[in-house]
C-alpha cells in the first residue's frame, strides 16, 4: 500500500504561511472583540438599549469563541502522533461546535430579554447608541477584514468570520436604530431589532453546524464527485482500474482519499512512478492532498467504486 502525502513543497509552505497567518489575525481579532463589547454594555446600560446590550453579549460570545478558535489552532499545529495518527488538525471541527453552543445560548439571553422588552418598552438614547455600534462597526469590520482569506482554508475561521461578519451588521443595524430614534421614539424598534440579530445568530450556527456535522461524519467533501475521480484515473496508462474509493476530510483544509488501484504484474518498485503521477493528478484537479494508494493485480470484492466491507457485516450481523 502506497501511502503518500502530496510531497509538493510550495503546497507545504503555502499551508503553513496560511497556518502563522491565522494565529495572527485571530490574535488581534481577540483584541478588537475584549474592548468592544465592554464599551458597548457600558453605553447600553447608560441608553437603555436592548439592542446594544445585545450586541455586547454576542461580542462577548465572540470573544470566548475566538479564544477557543485560537486554542484548536495552537493544539491543530502539533504533529502526528502514535495515539493520534492523523495529527489533531480536527480539534478546529470541535472548535466551531463549541462557539455554536456558546452562540446559541447567548441568542437565548438576547431573546428572553428582547420580549420583556417588547412588553415593556423603555426610553432608549439615540445618540449613545449611535456612537457606540459605531465602535462595533469599525473594530468588527476589520477583524472580519483580517479574516476573510483565512476562512476559505479553515471551517474555524470560517466560523470566526462569520462571527465578525455578522457583529459588523448587526453593529451598522443598532447604529440605524439609533438614528431612527433621534427623530422618532419607536421604543419597540430596539427591541425588534434584537430578534433580528438571534434570527441572523442561529441561521449562521446552523450552517457551521452542518459543515462540521458533515466532516465529523467522514462525508465526501462538497465539490468532490467519487465517479468523477474514477473515471479520471481510469484515463492514466498503466491503470486498468479503479474501485474501493473513500474520499474525506482531515480537516476543513485537507482532504483524504483512499482506493485500489488495478495495474498489470510487475514488481511493487515499478509502480512508484504510476503512484506520484495519481497523487500529481488528484492534487491539481481534486484538491485531495492525502492520498492513500493501494496497488494489485485483480480487482478484489465485485471490484464496484464503493467499498462493501460495511454492507457485508451489516448481513453478517443480520444472518
């Protein structure tokens, strides 16, 4: 059995460039999100609104889930190990499930206080509240700036992003409301606006959610068509066949394939050069950067691309 990373060095020190850079943004990004909300609740306390104090227990959240994300990032860069084969890239997955059950209970204090609020309307002070979700603005705007490309690498800056993204409108949100008040005491606006903000909260939550659920699950990535990839080796000489395909993610980085791959008789050595011309091939067309290659002769089972060792013990179990 052939078992291979890509072997590509730019790809290596592309990865870990990527790595440095997204300890460093989450490190300011966890500066930005302390200072924020202590401002923010203060100026909600003294306007009286909801919606301010709000956004402050979400940026707080967002704070405590920055933490967490930067810990998985520091713990995602330890090597393999014998107890953990595949290295602890994984702990970002963890990461992102924690920082949802921390959203989603932030989002439950946000609403329990929004609909006493809305029962109960209070004068609410327009200007403070301008001048406060503005701060909100300008701090989550750039940590969301600093973020963006970090989040097309990683499902833990992604989920970072998204938190940032998403105080960044509910900010500019508050920020309107303040300015409506100025002209009009529609006290019941503050409040609304809260609902809003969980409604935003929990639709992000589900979609990271899903994500990590997905990859969790050993799901074939999104984007990766298993039939596809067959049909593709298939078409390099030398391969006379393709089945037994597994496809799936490390880490919301880094994707892993495995498969037997059918070839003439001949000695295991020649089949080195056939092996880094596959693992050349799924790299620059599938992205898949841990392929796991096993060479033979005949295609073992009814050699289908699915493997069937699952389905047997389920039968076996059943008999």
């Amino acid at each position: 059995m052939e078992h291979h990373h890509n072997g590509c060095e730019d790809h290596s020190h592309h990865h870990v460039n990527v790595d440095e850079r997204t300890g460093q943004h989450l490190l300011i990004a966890l500066a930005f999100n302390f200072v924020i909300p202590v401002a923010q609740i203060a100026g909600g306390i003294f306007a009286h609104s909801i919606a301010l104090i709000s956004d402050a227990i979400h940026n707080f959240s967002d704070f405590t889930a920055l933490l967490i994300a930067y810990i998985a990032y520091r713990i995602g860069k330890r090597g393999a190990s014998v107890s953990n084969t595949f290295g602890y890239r994984r702990a970002e997955i963890l990461a992102a499930l924690i920082n949802v059950a921390i959203l989603v209970g932030a989002s439950g204090v946000i609403l329990y206080e929004a609909v006493i609020r809305l029962r109960h309307p209070e004068p609410v002070a327009g200007f403070v509240v301008i001048a406060v979700a503005g701060i909100g603005v300008i701090g989550n705007g750039l940590s969301a700036w600093l973020l963006h490309k970090d989040s097309k690498n990683s499902l833990n800056a992604r989920g970072a992003f998204l938190h940032m993204l998403g105080d960044m409108l509910t900010s500019v949100a508050v920020m309107i409301n303040g300015v409506i008040l100025l002209f009009e005491p529609l006290y019941w606006l503050d409040p609304l606006l809260s609902v809003l903000i969980v409604i935003f909260i929990l639709k992000n939550c589900w979609l990271i959610l899903k994500e990590a659920g997905l990859i969790l699950m050993n799901a074939t990535p999104r984007g990766i068509d298993i039939l596809k990839i067959s049909a593709s080796l298939e078409e390099i000489p030398q391969v006379c066949g393709v089945h037994y395909i597994h496809a799936w993610q490390q880490s919301s980085s880094s994707i892993a394939f495995s498969a037997h791959i059918v070839v003439n008789d001949q000695l295991v050595s020649q089949t080195e050069i056939l092996a880094k011309t596959i693992r050349h091939h799924l790299l620059h067309h599938f992205r898949i950067d841990h392929p796991i290659l096993q060479f033979e002769t005949s295609a073992c089972g009814s050699g289908t691309p699915l493997c069937e060792i699952s389905c047997a013990g389920i039968r076996e179990a059943s008999v």
